[in-house]
C-alpha cells in the first residue's frame, strides 16, 4: 500500500561527502585531473556555504548525474581543501544560497532536463517546489547564474508513512 503526503517537502542535498573526502585525500577528481589549490570565498558544495573571507578550496571536476545521456554533464565545483560539516539541515534551504540569482534545472527519471529557470534572490525555494510538485519531475539541480557550476540538488523526501511501509516490508 501507498501513501501520500498532503504537502509537498523537500531535501537539500549537497554533493556525496564520499567524493570530498576521495578528492581531498588522493588530490584528483573521479575523472583523474590533477587537482588545483584556490583561495576564494565559495561557495563549498559539502557544507553549502559562502566563506566571510578567503579560504583554500580545491578545484575539481563533478557529474551530478548518472552517465545515461547528454545531459549527464561534467562541470567544475569548488570545495574546502580541508574537512568540513557537511551540511546537514537537509530539510531547509541552505541559507548561503536563498538571497542569490540562481539557475534550476529540473530533471525527469531519464537524467533529461525537463524545465529550468532562473530564480530571483529569495525565489528558489519556491520554484524548486514548483518543479518538484510536478511527478515527472525527479530532482532540480541548483547552479551558479554566470558559470552554471552545480551547487547542489533538491529532492521530494519520502513520507515517513511510506520509510515505516518499507521497512516493515
């Protein structure tokens, strides 16, 4: 038996901590390249937020998605050189992110882009439920207006009605 939720709610979800922590130890990225020291402000794509001042990140190549179609891009993304929190309040906006212009690429189940938009300060969150109310719509991707970095992706978190159906499965 399924269950559905009367509203809609999300996850934030930033890049797999497995791939930072592989990054930051071998210093190449997944696809070999030699990985490059910036100091910068961000933002970190483990714990979603914007440095106050410069700090050492690294430089390397990321695939948000599955290798299924053109749409599976590779695109560059900064993260701190060093161990950080990844973030974790999974179920709010990072608040680094909410006053910025940013590009929302939903995608269906394909990996295929399904609709985008670019949202205004304080619009994303909105524009990520609009997406993501839509069932065709899987994840939205969140990236950088100018350089269209990924930043991270936006999911509908499972009722906890049908987690306990699972289990008990």
């Amino acid at each position: 038996m399924q269950t559905t939720a009367g509203t809609l709610t999300l996850q934030y979800v930033p890049i797999p901590v497995e791939i930072a922590e592989n990054a930051r130890r071998t210093r190449r990225d997944s696809f070999g390249h030699d990985l490059e020291v910036y100091r910068d402000t961000g933002p970190c794509r483990v714990c979603l937020r914007m440095s106050p001042a410069p700090e050492n990140f690294l430089l390397l190549s990321y695939q948000p998605l599955p290798d299924r179609n053109p749409y599976a891009e590779v695109g560059p993304i900064f993260i701190h050189e060093h161990d950080c929190a990844p973030y974790s309040a999974l179920d709010a906006f990072p608040e680094d992110f909410i006053r910025r212009e940013l590009v929302l690429r939903a995608y269906d189940a394909e990996g295929r882009i399904f609709d985008a938009a670019v949202a205004s300060s304080g619009e994303g969150p909105r524009v990520a439920a609009e997406f993501l109310s839509n069932a065709d719509v899987c994840e939205v991707h969140v990236r950088h207006t100018s350089y269209t970095c990924f930043d991270f992706k936006i999911v509908r978190k499972a009722p906890t009605a049908l987690l306990e159906l699972d289990m008990a499965s």
